[in-house]
C-alpha cells in the first residue's frame, strides 16, 4: 500500500467521522431533514470508497 493510499484511507475515515457527526447534531438538535440526508449521502459515498479501498488498494489508482 502506497502513501497516497494510506492518505485517502485517512481522508475516507475523517469524512465518514465528520458525516456521522453532522447527522447526529441535526437529529439531536433542530432535526432539520434536508442537513440529515446530505451528511448521510457523504457519509455513504464515503463509506463505499473506503470499502473498495481496503478491498483492493492497488485496483484504485
């Protein structure tokens, strides 16, 4: 596994982190539905990226 890699692995895990976040903020305070749903369109997207990372690191470059 290269740094490049091992960076977006890094990037995937902070995005997923900060989407989980958003969502539960949003839920916990004014539950606006519209902020829920796009923290948990990046929170997906990211997810799925970091899965076909860690499934096969060198296919992704």
């Amino acid at each position: 596994m290269n740094s490049y890699t091992k960076f977006e692995i890094g990037f995937h895990i902070f995005v997923l982190l900060a989407a989980i976040a958003i969502v539960l903020s949003y839920a916990m305070n004014d539950f606006q539905i519209f902020y829920m749903v796009l923290g948990a369109v990046i929170g997906v997207s990211s997810l799925i990226r970091l899965v076909r990372l860690l499934k096969n690191p060198q296919a992704e470059r």
